[in-house]
RNA sequence: GGGCGAAUAGCUCAGUUGGGAGAGCGCCUGCCUUACACGCAGGAGGUCACAGGUUCAAGCCCUGUUUCGCCCACCA
C-alpha cells in the first residue's frame, strides 16, 4: 500500500470533496492522481523490499536498480492496479514510464532548457544539505530542526608568539578543517587578537585570527572556529575572507586523508570521539557543557544533515518569484485561510536559489551532457555529440533533479504541455488548490512560479489549506513514531465515509486535527443514521408507495424534477401538505442555504455539521416521528411518503461531498432516480420552500412535547404507559392545536388529550407553561405534591430571574434609545413571555398550596 | 531573535458582521417504543486564561500579562 500514500489523508479527503462539490455546482474537474511522488515512494519500498535480502542500493548501479525496480513492480503489478482501480484510476505502466526515462521528462527537460538558457539555472559551489544515509544533497525545505541535547565544548588553541584563545563548538570533528578563528568587531577584549596566528591542536595548521559582524561576542567563549568546507555560516565567512576550504569528511560521511592518518576513514561521530579524546590528552579540552540546540535532520530518513561543500545545479529564484508576488498582491489568487497569504509574501520576498540536483538513482536525470574536454550539452533530446566540440564522447550527469522539479509543473504537465492539447484549454487554470500549509514553499509557490513562467498565467484562482493531522498528543504523525494509523484499517474499522465525515466535520478551516480513533464513532454512528432512516422510507414507499408516480415504473425521471414548482404539479394525485410537511420542507430549505453559505465561505466543518444537524435532530427527531402516525395509521399515505422520498433525496445530495458512498448507493435505491447521485445538482436552496408560519408552529410544537415529556420524565412515568394530557391555550387559539392535536398525542405519548382556553388545572396535576400556553398533565396516584412544589419553586425562580434580566435591561434608557429596533423588540416579546408564564406557575402554585 | 496561532463544559473542540453560552464524547435517570441500543427520551455540568479599556451591550473589538503550540532566522 506504500505506494498509494503520497498525499495525507485529510487533505485527500478535502479535495475529493471539493471535485464532488463542484462537480455537482456543474464546474468541470479534472483529477490527475498520481505524481513523482509516488516514484519516491517506490524508491523507499523498493529499497526496502533490496535491504530485507541484504543490498544496500549504494552497491548498485543505477541500471542495476532500475532492474530491481521493474523487477518488484512486476512482482506487485496486479496489487497496485487493483489499489488504482479502487481508488478510479487506470494504469498503464510502461518500463519507460515506470523508470522516468523518457515520456514524463519531456516537460522537464523542457523547462530545465528554457530556464538554463535565460540563464536561470546554474551550477556553482555551494555550501548543502548533505544526507550521508541518502548519498544525496537536499534543499533546505527538507532539513528539519529538532533540539537535541548535546555538549559545548571548550578547546584551547595557542598563539603563535605565545598566549593562547579558547574556542567553544558543539561539533569537535570539524575542527580537523578549520582554516581560521574569528572574532567580533565589536569586542574590546579580544580584537586586539585580530591578526595574530593561532595554531590548530593535533594538526598544528597555522590560523589567522580575523573579525567578522557574523561573531556574537556573548556566545560561548567569544571566539569562534572557522571551517568553511562544514558549515554554511563558516562558509560565508570563507568567501569574505578568503580562506582556504579543508574537506575533512566525504559524502558517506566518513572523515578524509585530509584530517589527518589518525581520524582518516572513521565515521564523523566515532571521529568526534576520538578527537574529544586526543583533545583531552593534549591537555586543551579546557571545559564541555551540557547544550540544547537544534540539530538539522534529512526530513525523509532523520539522519544528521552534514553540511558538504559540493557543485550543484541551481535555479535562480528571484526572477521568478517577482511575478508571483504580484499575481498574489494583486489578489488574482488568494489565500484560505487568508493568514497564509502573508506566509507566502514574506517567503517570496527572502526567497534563496534552489537546490535541484539529487544523488538518487530514481527521478529525472538531469539533461546534460559533458564531453572529455568538460564542455556542457544541454538539450530535450539525447545528443549524441557534444554541442561545442562535436566529441562523441560524451557522458550524461549522473544526478537527477530534486522531485519538485517535476512537480512545479503539476498544473499543467500531466495536461500534455508543452503540446497545446484542449485538455490545457479546458482545465487550465483551475479553481482551487487544496493542500497542507507544510508544503506552500515545496509546492504551491512553486506551481505558481512555474505556471506563470511557463504558462503565462496563474495555474488556480484560490489556495485552500487544511490542516495537518496529528495524532492524540498533537505530534505530527510519522513512520519513526509510529503513530500513523493505517487509514485501510481505519476504513474496514469504521467505514470510508465515516471516515471522512468525522474528518470534515472535526477540522476548523487552517487548523489541525488532532486524531483519535473514538472520534469516528461520531461519524459512523451518523452514516449508520442515514443508512437506517432511508432503509425506513423505503420498507414504507415498498409497501404503499407504488400508486405514488401514477403507475409510472420507478425510475421514470428524477423525482426532484417532477417534485418542483411546489412540489405537486406533475405528481399522480394532488398532495395533501399537513403542517409538519411544509414544517420540514421549510427546514430542508433552511438547511441548503446555510450549507451553500458555509461552503462558499470555505468553513466546512460549519456546513457538515449543519447538514448533520438537519438529517438527524430535525428530519430523523422529529419529521419522521410525525411521519409514523400517518404511515402506521389509515387513511391516504402517499402525501408523506412523497414527502418522506423528496426530503431524502434532497438531504442525499446536500450529504453526497460529505457521505459520497453510502449516499449513492442509497439513491440508487430511490424508486425516482435513474442517474448517478453525484450528476445531480447540489441543492441551494428548495425554491418557494420557505414557511415562517410552519416554522412557528413546529416551535411551539415541540415546546409542548418536550414539557410533557419533561413531567413524564421527572415522575418516571415508564414510556409504554399512556398519560392523560391537556393542553390550555391562549383565547382564540384552540384552532392552532388542532392539527398538531396527533402529533403531541403520539410523541407525548398521551391516550387522552384535551386542549382549549377553558381546560382545567387543578390539584394533582403538574404543569408547565410554554410561552402563552400550558402544559398539563394529571398525575393520579403518581403526584408527589412536595415533588410538584420544589419543581415548580425552581422553574419560578428561573423565570423570575429571567424576568429580572430583561427587565433591567429594557428599563436602560439608553439600551431602548442607542440599541438596534429588532434587538428591543425582541427584548419586549421576550419579557411578555416571561410575564405570562410566570402567572402561569404562580397560578399552579396557589392550586396545589391552597388545597393542602 | 522575529512572525503567527491558541486558551470556552470532565475530555476534544465549534461559536462568520458585538445583542438569548453550543456540539460530539463522557457522566446521571428512564427506556430493546414495529428505521436505528452505532439507538430514544429527559437531565446535571461553564467567573468563555488573567487584568484593564471601548460600548447601552463584549466569548467576540482595543491594550497589557500568563501559559501552550507552530513557522521563519547563520548564534558556533
């Protein structure tokens, strides 16, 4: 599966959420899964499939590789394409392709030919990143800074003429290779020193004593040993003074003939050692220190950078960079979230040549070729002489470029460039880059850079980054921890879409996500809500549902289509629409716009959680309680079950991004759909849906239920017991409780039930007001008065606190003067409510305390 | 050293223009009620890190403090 996991799973996840949104907004995709990465990761497997039988790759050639390579992909070649196949891709993998000759490094040739020629790359000395494990140079993106503890140490080095100076250094082996000692300017004490000769112990090569601003007087001892060939910043000072390079450890990391016939040929940290100990002998190791500073490990293999004197091929950044700045500044591409945009400027603006070359056997080699006489060919095509002598002895360079060489062409490449092919018409640029803010410098700058170089225009409109997933603890997940979850195991565990809901709903825009297992029961439990209410609807529409379309077979037309112009026109019967349907309809309505709202506003986890909220404490709580009476009674049930159905599929496709797999698979199910789920249009809103007169009364419906179910509750009435339940309602109001009057009976789970202005509150009841009405439920030989008492004590108080509030509040002169009309108002009716109930449990508590 | 982010229920976290503190999990009570115990109903639980300020009104805006985290940077 190795080779499959070159993007991390959330940010996957989020792209191929996106696809299927915009997909269904009628927005053309393209996804071209797949890249260079993936090469590297075979890299990997590959090297561990050779170790496992005992080779080393670096006792290969790069033909012997390669051969091991095809070897073991033909080995797994039936695996990796069912994985492919899995994940929707097709593969047909040539030897050429597998090994990166030829198809795929046209491009990069290409451009690696364009940009040396407008001489924009390069091949110079520099100080690198050197992985000794990898036998390759890295970039600086690559090299991370972990804090280690570690040893100052102390070492003195005399002077010529006498005396002595004390340098402090954390990498004693490197001292084999100094050719200077620096000081500060700026120190009094020891400029004096300046240009005086110090004498290097164990080697006795003569030093100049120099001053240089890099020197911070107040570190360790205040001077400083300068070893230009092994570190950057001793590099710089080299070329500002001139000083000679001593290469004392090579690529393997081993030391050189030049430290020395002692140190020559051991490790660098058996070097260290060693030389701590002669050190010691010699008398000059004055003083070591326990230290914590950041030490530079190869991001991929944790191995200790060593920085290496090496000649490299590099891209010079800036020219290309100036157009990217502007292109964002000019706000032609942004940012989400937009705090990343500053991230991007400020790296633009300091921006450093690349490093492209690598020492690895897999990747695209570099395109040039030198003859005996060291002239360059540059060329897309394999020269079979030399541009300059027309020798035809000539050898291609044996590195290959860094993988981002490639993959800065991402947009645009895979599309058939530098061919103007209608694919790069079609889909370039696109819409939105989703990816990881650890990667805007490795990637995103440079896609930017390489598209407006290359393409002449910005290669996406906006840039969406996730965050990172960690694990319980908030470390970064990783092979050496070991705290990476296999996400297959994850997904046989719990589900695909479980999955990736949880995943959605749990990531904050730009923030990451810390990664427990348990949290996916959240999102397994909900696709298994939806799983359970559609298998509802469908055993109802199976068994009355069939007259519904007219005799029409299933699957004649989209429901949705047929549904439209509010909901009935060309149905087969004339739905009859109860409250509680135009209640859930207004609901599904409400619910499409605040998701459209929260994913254009890029807050995903807002529009899950809204559709989450919809599906199960608004459609599955309440609408389908309804729905039973209707279903499990007599009398005409096709109105809800087209009701039930619509409601369903609308809420599928509002689910499909989030849910994609069970949601087509159940809409596959639906008598009205014959299409794919995801060809569908992704709802906005449900046009004419709206219904503040059904939203009203769903409010005050379920104020009603849920008091009664309050008393039910408190008294431990057992949920199979039918209660005797009254309703008292405002004057002139009787008429709106008589179509809820089933509703509450069911869900109140009430056999008698009386409503009206003039219905009775007397001892032995419990009551409860909800705004102008009044719940009421007799309790024969369940009432405990001293029980009825405290409960109604502690809801005055709550109500009289309340009260007290609002009061206080609207008696603020200049609340009701300075604050917004609709905020006093509601401050107003708010009050009024209060008032009424209030009297409401007054008036109880004058029964029960009257009559005892 | 510079920049950025975070601090809200026991835990993990939402809270978009300032106006009734929310979710999931966990906990307590009662239920296998003909879709679902991966469930249903009810409930407890919060000085929104701290100190000031602006405002009729602050979790939200401003200033400062504390504690964590991330990124960048050549302190050997």
């Amino acid at each position: 599966t190795g080779i499959l996991h070159v993007g991390h799973v959330l940010g996957d996840s989020v792209q191929d959420f996106f696809i299927r949104w915009k997909h269904m907004l009628g927005y053309n995709t393209l996804f071209v899964p797949g890249t260079d990465h993936a090469g590297i990761a075979t890299q990997k497997v590959v090297e561990n499939d050779l170790a496992a039988r005992g080779i080393m790759r670096r006792e290969l050639s790069r033909a012997e590789f390669l051969e091991h390579a095809w070897a073991w992909k033909e080995k797994h070649h039936e695996q990796i394409v069912k994985q492919l196949k899995n994940l929707g891709c097709s593969l047909d993998w040539t030897r050429e392709a597998f090994t990166l000759d030829a198809a795929r490094s046209h491009a990069v040739r290409e451009v690696f030919v364009r940009l040396y020629e407008k001489s924009l790359i390069y091949r110079g000395n520099y100080m690198v990143n050197w992985c000794p494990a990898c036998g390759t140079a890295i970039s600086d993106e690559e090299v991370k800074y972990n804090e280690r503890d570690s040893q100052l140490y102390w070492i003195r080095y005399p002077l010529r003429g006498g005396g002595s100076l004390v340098v402090a250094t954390t990498r004693p082996e490197t001292m084999l290779g100094d050719t200077a000692v620096a000081v500060s300017p700026d120190d009094a004490d020891k400029k004096d020193l300046v240009g005086r000769t110090a004498l290097l112990p164990l080697i006795g090569r003569e030093l100049p004593v120099i001053a240089d601003d890099a020197v911070d007087p107040e570190f360790g001892s205040g001077f400083v040993k300068i070893t230009p060939a092994h570190d950057p910043n001793d590099f710089e000072m080299g070329e500002r003074h001139n000083l000679p390079h001593v290469v004392v450890i090579d690529r393997e990391g081993n030391m050189t003939e030049a430290a020395g016939s002692a140190f020559s040929g051991l490790d660098r940290f058996a070097c260290r050692k060693k030389v701590l100990e002669a050190l010691d002998e010699e008398g000059v190791l004055v003083k070591t220190e326990p230290y914590r500073h950041a030490v530079g490990e190869h991001d991929r293999c944790q191995t200790v950078i060593e920085p290496l004197l090496s000649r490299e091929w590099f891209v010079k950044m800036q020219p290309l960079a100036e157009p990217a700045i502007q292109v964002v500044e000019r706000g032609e591409i942004d940012f989400y979230p937009p705090r990343w945009r500053n991230v991007y400027l400020s790296w633009m603006h300091n921006i450093r040549d690349w490093c492209i070359s690598r020492r690895l056997w897999w990747g695209h080699r570099i395109p040039v070729w030198y003859c005996a006489d060291g002239h360059l060919t540059v060329a897309i095509d394999d020269p079979t002489e030399c541009a300059a002598c027309g020798s035809g002895d000539i050898t291609q360079d044996e590195d290959v470029l860094d993988t981002w060489f490639s993959s800065w062409l991402w947009t645009f490449s895979p599309l058939g460039w530098p061919r103007k092919t209608r694919e790069l018409e079609v889909f370039h640029p696109t819409d939105v880059l989703v990816t990881g803010s650890e990667i805007i410098f490795f990637w995103v700058a440079r896609m930017i850079m390489a598209s407006l170089e290359f393409m002449k225009e910005v290669p996406f409109r906006h840039v969406f980054l996730t965050g990172i997933v960690r694990d319980g603890q908030g470390r970064k997940m990783s092979k050496s921890l070991g705290n990476s979850p296999d996400p297959l195991d994850i997904i046989d565990k719990y589900g695909t879409d479980a999955f990736r809901f949880t995943l959605v709903m749990l990531s904050p825009p730009g923030r990451d996500v810390f990664f427990v297992e348990e949290k996916l029961e959240m999102g397994r439990n909900f696709v298994n809500k939806i799983w359970q209410a559609s298998r509802m609807i469908a055993s109802a529409y199976g068994r009355y549902g069939g007259e519904l379309l007219g005799g029409k077979a299933p699957g004649a037309g989209s429901f949705a289509a047929l549904w439209n112009e509010r909901y009935k026109k060309p149905l087969a019967f004339e739905p009859e629409l109860q409250w509680e349907d135009r209640w859930v309809l207004s609901a599904l309505d409400g619910a499409a716009r605040d998701v459209d709202e929260n994913l254009r506003g890029w807050r995903l986890n807002d529009a899950a959680s809204r559709v989450y909220e919809f599906f199960w404490s608004e459609f599955c709580d309440w609408y389908l309680e309804l729905a039973k009476i209707r279903l499990y009674g007599e009398g005409d049930k096709r109105s809800v079950i087209a009701v039930l159905l619509f409601t369903l599929g609308e809420s599928l496709k509002m689910l499909h991004p989030f849910v994609p797999y069970v949601t087509e698979e159940l809409w596959a199910a639906l008598p009205m759909t014959d299409d794919l789920l995801l060809e569908n249009r992704y709802p906005v809103d449900i046009a004419g849906a709206a219904d503040p007169g059904a939203d009203e009364r769903m409010e005050l419906f379920r104020g009603l239920v849920t008091a009664a179910r309050n008393i039910r509750a408190l008294y431990r009435i057992n949920p199979s017991t039918r209660i005797e339940l009254r309703v008292k309602t405002p004057e002139g109001s009787r008429k709106a409780l008589e179509e809820m009057a089933a509703g509450i009976k069911q869900l109140a789970r009430a056999d008698r039930f009386d409503y009206g202005p003039e219905v009775s509150k007397e001892k032995g009841t419990a009551s409860s007001p909800v705004g102008g009405f009044e719940v009421i439920v007799p309790l024969s030989g369940v009432a405990d008065i001293k029980a009825e008492l405290e409960r109604l004590r502690a809801e005055k108080r709550k109500v009289e606190h309340d009260l007290s509030t609002m009061e206080k509040k609207l008696s603020n002169k200049d609340f009701v003067r300075k604050a917004k009309e609709d905020v006093v108002n509601r401050a107003r009716d708010r009050r009024e409510a209060l008032h009424t109930e209030l009297s409401k449990i007054e008036e109880s508590l004058n029964i029960i305390e009257s009559q005892s």
